[in-house]
C-alpha cells in the first residue's frame, strides 16, 4: 500500500456546459480557449488549467481556423515528440501526444508552445479537411 495522494488537476471550464453540450457544439465545448495565444488562426485550449495550477503535463486542444478542434496530450520540458494518439473522427481532426522542451505556466508560454507545434499541426488539419472523417 503507498500514501501517494493521486495528482487532481483543476479543469479550465468556462462554466459546466462541457457536462451537456448543445447539439453541434465543438470538440471540448465548454472548455476555455486562450485567445491571446493565437497563431496564424490557431489558438490553444486547456482542459486541465496549466495556470491555476503549473504542471509539466496536462490535456488540451488546438482549435483551427475553422473552428474545428483536435485534443493534446502535452509534455513540457521534455523531449520533442509528436505522435498521433486517436485518428481523426466526426468530432475532431485527432488526438495527439505533444513534447516540447518549452516551458508551459504562463498564456505566453503557451501561445509560443503551440506556435512550436503548428508545423506538425497545420499539415494534420489540411489533411482533416480533404478527407471525409470516419
């Protein structure tokens, strides 16, 4: 037996609509975007608040300019990778799980995290919009 206390991470919600989302709503609706992080149309998404409560990993989202969205698994200060966790579906263009040995605590940081990844991103979007999702 440990006495590890499990790690609770506070969920960035605008309120509790991500519980009952309406009908058409996107991809971790309810959930809050950081508008000043965006970068060439694309702006980041936190589900696990990284600013109430600085951590080295957390769940996010990348929303495109279309409003579309995929979901991030994210590393901070950590090696680089970029591997495809879920395909694309009807709800979102993916899930991936993001390493990047920058920084994650403040909105700054997180617009230059997300800036860092739009390379991998961009193409994977393009790509979600020229085929039909499952």
């Amino acid at each position: 037996m440990t006495d590890q206390q499990p790690v609770v991470r506070p969920l960035a919600v605008d309120d509790g609509s991500f519980l009952n989302p309406p009908p058409g709503a996107p991809a971790y609706y309810g959930f809050r975007v950081l508008d000043e992080t965006e970068v060439d149309g694309f702006c980041f998404g936190m589900i696990t608040d990284f600013l109430a409560a600085p951590d080295t990993y957390g769940d996010g989202f990348v929303v495109a300019p279309d409003d579309s969205r995929a979901g991030l698994i994210w590393q901070s200060e950590t090696a680089v990778h970029f591997d495809e966790v879920k395909p694309p579906n009807h709800n979102s263009w993916g899930l991936f799980g993001v390493g990047l040995p920058l920084p994650m605590h403040t909105v700054e940081d997180a617009k230059a995290y997300l800036a860092a990844l739009l390379p991998e991103l961009k193409p994977r979007w393009e790509s979600s919009r020229r085929t039909p999702s499952a």
